[in-house]
C-alpha cells in the first residue's frame, strides 16, 4: 500500500507504526497539564465554530466551574463573585489532601505575539542581507513588523536601523513571488470569510448550494479551511454531489499539510472502506494523527475504540483518557439551560411503525403552533420560545425568535415566559445582550408567583452576585425552592454548592443525590459532574466503567450530533448514499443509534456504496456493535443473521445464544418466541416441546403483542404433541391386542347393529317431526280487477 509521497509499508510495519504512534499519543496525553487538561499545539484554527460543517472542534473560551458554565457574554463578575472562586480555589488545595482530582477546561493558547518570532532578512533596497530592526520608526509611527504602509505595491518592507527617515536603510521582506502568494492567499481569505457569513446567514437549501459552489473556487485557490469544508460536502453530499473519490483526493492533500481533520476524515474512509480498501491499523494511526493535532472527533472515536476493543486492545482508563478530553470541551460550551437534546431517530422505528410520533416535528405541526401563538395561545407561544432557545426537533435554533414568543407569553401573565426571559437576559447572547438588572426582575416577578425557573434564577443571582450582593443562603433556600418542583436546574446548583462546600457543610453524598436527579432530566453537566465523581472516586467508589459511560453521554451531546438530523434528514429525501455516510460517521464516534441505523440501511440494501456481497457482513458489523451498547432489536438481528446466514454461515447454535441474550438481559418477546420455535424445532438445541411451550408462555407474558402468534403457535405444538403421542401409543398394536369376543361377548356385533339402528330410528323420527311442526301459509284471497274511473256528478244524478 502507498501512503504519503514515496513511502511504502507493509503489513509489519504499519503494526509497528501503530504501537509508535499509540505510545506518543499516551505520552501526549500524559502531558496535558493536571491543572488545566490543555492540549498542546492546538492551533488557533481549533477554535473556530461553523454549525454548517462537521464540527468537531468547539470553542473553549468558557470554563465550568464546579457544573456552572461560565459564558464570555457575562458581565465581568463582581468582587463577590471573585471571591466565590477564590474560595474554589482554596478548597482546592483541600480536595488535593484528600485525593481529589480538581480539572480545570484548557485555555486558548499564548497568543502569536508571545511566541518568538523570526528576524527576516531583508531583499533588496538600500540594506539588502541585513536583518530587519524591530520596532523601526516610519513617518512618526512605530512599527513592529514588515509592513505595506508607503508603497502602492502592497509588498512587505521593514527598516534595518530605528529611524528611516534618518537612515534610509531599508528592504523587503519578501520576494516578489511570495508578495504574489501572499496577496492570494489574502484574497482567498476574505472570499472565504465573506461566504462563510453568507453560508450561516441562511436556511434557504437553494441559496447554500449557489454558496457552496463559490466556497469550491476559493478552493481551488488552495484555501485550506475552504479546501476541507468542500471536501466534507462532497463526501456527506451537503450541498455538493456526493463525490467520494474526489473528497478522499482533497483529504489526501491537506493531510499532507497537516490538517488534523483531513487526518481523522481519512480515518474514516480506512475504517469503513470507502474508496479505499478497508485498513483497520492505517484507520488507527490517521486517527491518532488527528487526535495529537486537536481533532476532538479523532479523540471521541479512538475513546470508542478503546472502551468497545475495536482493532486495539480494550482499555477502560485509555477510553477515559480520551472521552474525559472531549468533555471537558463539550461541558465548556454547554449553558445552564443543559444543552439542546439530541435527536435519536431510529430509522427501523420510522419504517415499521410509520404512525408512531417521531422524535420530528413535521412543518404542518410547526405551522399550527404559530398559528395559535398568533391568535394569542399562551401555551404555544412558550412551546415555541424553548424550542427555538435550545433548537432540536426539526428546528433550528433561533433566540431572536424565542425571545418575541417568551415576551408575548410574558406580557399575558405568564410566569414560565418571564423565568426564560431572565434566563436569555443572564446568559446573553448575539441577539441579547446581557444584563443582569433586567434578568433579576424576570426572575423576581416569577419567583413571586412560585415558578421553580424564576427561583432558580435568583438562586443564581445570590450565589454569585449578579445584579445583587452574594448571598448563600439565600441562594440555598432558593435552589431548594426550585429543587423540591422538580426543577433541573436546582438541583444541579444544589449539588454544586453540597459538592463544594459552598454555603453549606461539604456532602459527596447529597451533591451525588441532587447531580443524580439532574441527570435523570437529561442536564449535561449532571453527566459531567458525575463522571467526575466516578472517575476520580470522589463520594462514591471509583469506577472506570461508569465513568467512561457517563463521560461518553457527555461528547455525543457536542455539536457534531446535530449530523444525526443532517442524515436524517437526506434519509427521508430518499438520498441513501448520503445518509449512509453520515451515519458511518457518527457510528465511528460511538453513538449505537448511528450504529443500527447503518445497519438498518444496508439490511433494506437501500445504498449503492457497497457491492451486494459486502452489505450483510457490513450490516452484520454494526448491528454487533449496536447490540453491545445494549439495543435489543440489533442483538435480535444478529440471532436472525446467523439462523439464515445472512452475512456469515448458518449458525444455530450461536442464534440460540443471541436469543437467549436478548431474552434473558432485556426480557424481548420476540427472542423468547423464537428460542420456543427452536426448541420445537431442535435447532441448535435439544428439542423439548415443554421447553417451548414454556418460552411462548414467556412471549405471550412478556408483551401483548405477542399473543396472537403465540396462540397459533400453541395450537400448531397442541397438534403435533397429539401427533407425536399417537405415535409413541402404537395404534395398530393396541387394537390388535383387544378381544371384543371377551371383552363384550360372542355376539356383540349384533347388539352393536342394534344401538345403530335404534339411532337411525330416533334421528329420522326427530326429523320428519320438526318438519310437520312447520305451519303452511294459506294462500291469499285473489286481488280485485282494477276499477273503472269514477263518472262524473253530473252523470250519476241521472
């Protein structure tokens, strides 16, 4: 196989390559500051945030602080709030006695100004082969770089001496050659920029694709950023023909570049074999290539890789190492109003139960919302502000309109509308500033009316000085308010203040109760506070497993999960081959209904990415690892696989195991229907028509579903155990071995003619009986002849 240039491997190699390059990314990984878990290298790029590709980089210029996620549109914190965290602090350096690990989220890297810079030496001018003289003065201005200013050509020039208007000694700092690059490169940037904000400023299909088309020249033009976003359109098919071969051709380029993304998506294509042939060891180090460059995918799939066993030895704390990382930045870029819901449409659901409602809200739906919002309908007016505040179902987030609908619902009196409108006036954002005098009478007008939001709210106010003094008790008491109405956001800021001792005695144990029912409303940083616990040991017994578990609900909560609606999305335009990728995308990064949906596409042979002969063992492949994360139907798919021989041999014995898993770890009716049908049948197992019976009884019991098909079941095994007794009874023998003679005396047969005739007699008697008893109608008397029509008066007189 070729890789990169002139280089060629083979297979001992790569095994070699892939233990160098795991080691590094353990030392790598072993080098991220205890303090802050920063990531070394991460270049700026890494921070840059499009909805509109696949995102996975996220912004880390937001911390939490013990499940508080701290957003950069706050106002600056008081004095009081200070002292909230120097007191985090302090406490710190007790969690640290006592064996407590303390993680902060990494910060953004130095910037380029503190990094030591190289002198260039200057081309030409009046001091050619000197070095430039940092800062030089040029017409009153200081300047601490090659700069343009002075010349119409717009090349770069510096100083060689402080003063040039004394000196004159002067050159450039670039050749004309590398002035041209540059002025591209400059021209392409901008192009980018000016489309991207274009591209993000629209919903319009139409619009994005005439974008997208722009977005290709300024790739041509060799833009790196614009390079990958066309090279992830053309493999997913986002607004782009989906061309595979051409997207692996630009992700070749720029991982010769270096880019952590092309990297991990040439991962990809290695992993599920498209366009190149299948290489599960070149898949791991292109992977490992882009987690050490900062790709929080790259860190999520090699986190499943290691937890599941998938091509590398199964490793609970290497799964850690990597899920903890990309937590860490996923709870940084989570607000208190626990993040938008993921989106988890089981394809198989949609097809076989197309009356179900789904997890979707259809445009009609939508449409009738607005329209009672419209006539004034409080309810939709506040159903529609939270949809469009967190996004999801079909709906795109949108706070300008969340805020219109809150503040109708607010203005008629409605007090949820008035805790969501403290809400988006504390936290802020790009349509609303933030501004803690006005949350603060949101939130009071709602409290006063016992609404658990406005409660928390102030609660949120008092702990940490916004709008008012710091006061934790009162912040107590208003948690508790929240907490005892159920309100999630209570009681993770009830955890919170327990877990740090904030106001209160420090209790792992209350903290652990209150992130507990947290997180049974779904609150990401209850998974993350958790996670934590579990994996530091802190209040609970430590325990990788549950960590790694909670830890990897946390990252398939990121950003990149709104691809699931993307590929939804193309699945219900009939686009299969989109979907399909898409969903092999997110099936690498772990998430099981990705996985069975996969599965699902391939099982309907929907997708003409793969030849025929690779669809079953493909889909037999993830319908495996979907029934390892535990789905019910997927390990009843393998037991089906293996008694037809879809994708493998036929193997009974192993569907009897799959069946038997099914049935006795999740209790499905159907398993137990089909280990019935198999010991009626003995395949694969001893045949015991009373083990069965037994297993239909399970079925019938276990879901209502099932009883029809059971009854028939147990009439067909009623009629064969019939069957099978009259053949273990011997029919013939038995009545050859019977002597009527002795039995009912030498002239039996007579008295048997007898009793027949007798019956005869009675049923024929019985007959013509009941047919006298039936009364004949007497015919009619005969109808009159029609009369003739009446004469007149007059003639009747006469």
């Amino acid at each position: 196989m070729r890789l990169k240039g002139k280089m060629h491997f083979s297979g001992k190699t790569w095994v070699l390559l892939v233990v160098v390059v795991h080691a590094t990314l353990e030392v790598a990984a072993a080098d991220v500051d205890p303090e802050t878990n920063e990531v070394p290298d991460a270049g700026p790029s890494q921070y840059f945030h499009d909805q509109n590709t696949e995102e996975d980089e996220v912004p880390v210029s937001t911390r939490v602080v013990a499940g508080q996620a701290v957003s950069p549109q706050e106002a600056p914190p008081t004095t009081d709030e200070h002292q909230v965290e120097e007191g985090m602090k302090d406490r710190g350096v007790e969690n640290e006695a006592e064996g407590i690990e303390k993680e902060d989220l990494p910060n953004q890297p130095p910037p380029a100004d503190a990094k030591i810079k190289e002198v260039p030496v200057v081309i030409g001018g009046t001091a050619s082969g000197e070095p430039c003289l940092f800062p030089f003065l040029f017409l009153g201005n200081e300047y601490s770089d090659c700069t343009t200013e002075g010349r119409e050509d717009g090349r770069l020039w510096c100083a060689t001496t402080y003063d040039y208007e004394h000196d004159k000694k002067w050159g450039f700092c670039e050749t004309e050659e590398q002035a041209e690059q540059r002025r591209q490169a400059e021209e392409a940037e901008e192009q980018y920029q000016a489309t991207l904000k274009l591209i993000n400023s629209t919903s319009r299909k139409s619009q994005k694709k005439e974008l997208y088309e722009k977005l290709l020249k300024v790739a041509g033009m060799g833009h790196t950023k614009a390079m990958e976003k066309v090279a992830y359109a053309m493999l997913f098919g986002d607004y782009l023909p989906q061309n595979v071969p051409h997207a692996k051709e630009l992700f070749e380029k720029l991982a010769l570049e270096g880019s952590p993304k092309a990297q991990t998506a040439l991962g990809f294509l290695y992993a599920a074999g498209l366009g190149v042939n299948s290489s599960q060891a070149k898949a791991l180090v292109y992977y490992t290539f882009g987690a050490l460059g900062g790709n929080l995918v790259a860190h999520m799939i090699l986190g499943y890789r290691y937890w599941g066993g998938v091509g590398v030895p199964q490793s609970c704390e290497s799964a850690l190492t990597h899920y903890r990382l990309v937590a860490n930045h996923v709870a940084s870029d989570v607000s208190l109003t626990g993040g938008s819901a993921v989106q988890r449409i089981r394809l198989l659901d949609e097809v076989e139960n197309p009356g179900s409602p789904s997890a979707m809200l259809e445009e009609d739906l939508i449409q009738y919302y607005q329209f009672l919002a419209e006539k004034g309908d409080v309810q939709a007016q506040v159903g529609l502000g939270q949809l469009h505040l967190h996004g999801g179902r079909g709906v795109e987030q949108n706070h300008q309109r969340a805020y219109e609908y809150f503040n109708q619902a607010a203005n008629a009196g409605n007090t949820h509308a008035m805790a969501f409108l403290g809400k988006m006036y504390s936290e802020g954002s790009e349509f609303l500033p933030q501004n803690n005098e006005t949350a603060l009478h949101y939130f009071k007008k709602a409290s006063e009316q016992g609404n658990p939001v406005g409660q928390s709210g102030l609660g949120m106010a008092y702990l940490y000085g916004r709008g008012v003094p710091v006061n934790y008790d009162l912040a107590l008491k208003y948690f508790q308010k929240a907490a005892e109405q159920g309100w999630v956001d209570g009681q993770l800021q009830l955890g919170t203040m327990y877990y740090n001792g904030i106001g209160v005695k420090r209790d792992y144990k209350q903290a652990l109760k209150f992130f507990n029912l947290a997180s049974q409303a779904g609150h990401i940083l209850a998974f993350y506070n958790l996670a934590q616990m579990h994996a530091t040991g802190t209040g609970v017994m430590r325990s990788c497993h549950t960590a790694v578990e909670l830890f990897k609900n946390v990252c398939e909560r990121g950003r990149w999960s709104e691809r699931l609606i993307g590929a939804y999305g193309s699945f219900k335009e009939g686009d299969m081959d989109s979907a399909l990728v898409q969903y092999l995308v997110l099936a690498e990064q772990g998430y099981e209904v990705a996985q069975s949906n996969v599965a699902f596409i391939l099982d309907q042979k929907q997708s003409r990415i793969f030849s025929e002969n690779e669809t079953y063992p493909r889909a037999l492949l993830h319908w495996t690892r979907a029934a390892a994360q535990g789905y019910t139907v997927a390990r009843i798919k393998l037991g089906d696989y293996h008694f037809y021989g879809y994708g493998t041999d036929v193997d009974y014995e192993t569907a009897v195991i799959h069946y038997r898993l099914a049935s006795e770890q999740q209790h499905s009716a159907q398993a137990m229907f089909n280990l019935g049908y198999m010991h009626e049948k003995g395949l694969g197992i001893k045949q015991d028509i009373h083990l069965a019976k037994r297993f239909y009884d399970m079925a019938a019991e276990a879901s209502p579903d099932a009883q029809v098909p059971v009854f028939l079941a147990l009439c067909k095994l009623g009629l064969v155990y019939t069957l099978q007794y009259l053949q273990e009874l011997n029919l013939k023998e038995l009545v050859s071995q019977v002597d009527l003679d002795q039995l009912l005396g030498p002239e039996w047969d007579l008295y048997l003619m007898t009793v027949i005739a007798l019956l005869l007699g009675t049923v024929i008697a019985y007959r013509q009986r009941q047919h006298q008893a039936v009364p004949r109608v007497p015919p009619g008397p005969p109808r009159p002849p029609a009369q003739p029509e009446q004469a007149a008066p007059e003639a009747d007189q006469e």
